[in-house]
C-alpha cells in the first residue's frame, strides 16, 4: 500500500506588540530590525472591504521562512528563532513581564491534511514559553 503525502507550508512569527513603545525603541533594545512592522497611528486599508482606518498598535516582527515539507514538524521553525533570539533573552523576558508590550508566538500551518496534528516537545515549548505571553496557530485546510 502506498502512503498518502500530503502538503504542510509553514512558518513561525515572533511579534511584540504595543500601544505606548515605540518600534524603534525594540530596535534599539533588540540590536535588530523587524522583518515587518507598522507604527500606531499608521493608515491601514482592509483586505476585504474598501474601509480606511488606523492602526491602534504598534506590531514589532520576525518570521521564519516559510518551508513546505511532506511531514508534520514545526520544530525547524522554532531552532531558527531561538538561534536569532536566544541571545536577546533578558531583555525578552522583560517585555514579557512589562504589562506595555504582548508578545507572541504566531504558527502558521497550511495543509491538504484536514486530520493535521502538531506536536511540540518540551524543549520547544519551555523556549516559547519563556519569552511569550501567547502562542496562536493558524490553520488553513487546502
């Protein structure tokens, strides 16, 4: 019998969010720069509609690169952000604590597999953990 191969692109976003710090700021702080970001007050048009409005944070973010693989794994995701991250610990471990900032964990799953299942070791959780106050998946079926 032949195994059935299904389609998984993923990707993993780290954002810091605030409504009072600036970006440049986290930059500063971080000694890097965002792989994408927007400032409170931005103009922002939706996707979906012709509605204008503004944004009512500031979003500070990296992301892995998106991969597509024949198996269920995310772990390659996250050794890429702990390797950029793991040296700014401290001062992530701080904004998670300071009620001006939320920062999370973004996993971004698209499969053709509608019976995905994801596991996450404790090495890898203990690290998201660590430094997040959230862990979001987004899935989407093909």
């Amino acid at each position: 019998m032949e195994k059935d191969c299904f389609t998984f692109k993923t990707h993993i976003e780290f954002a810091i969010t605030s409504h009072e710090i600036d970006l440049d700021t986290i930059s500063d702080e971080l000694g890097m720069l965002p792989d994408s970001s927007f400032r409170k007050g931005d103009l922002v048009t939706s996707k979906h509609s012709p509605r204008v409005g503004r944004e009512t944070y500031s979003l500070w973010a990296l992301k892995s690169e998106p991969s597509e693989l024949e198996e269920e794994t995310i772990g390659h995701h996250i050794e890429v952000l702990k390797s950029i991250l793991l040296p700014k610990i401290e001062i992530l471990k701080r904004y998670k604590e300071d009620a001006r900032f939320s920062v999370s964990f973004l996993i971004w799953i698209e499969t053709d597999n509608s019976g995905i299942g994801i596991d996450l070791n404790e090495t890898e959780t203990a690290f998201l953990n660590s430094i997040s106050n959230g862990i979001s998946f987004s899935l989407l079926t093909m």
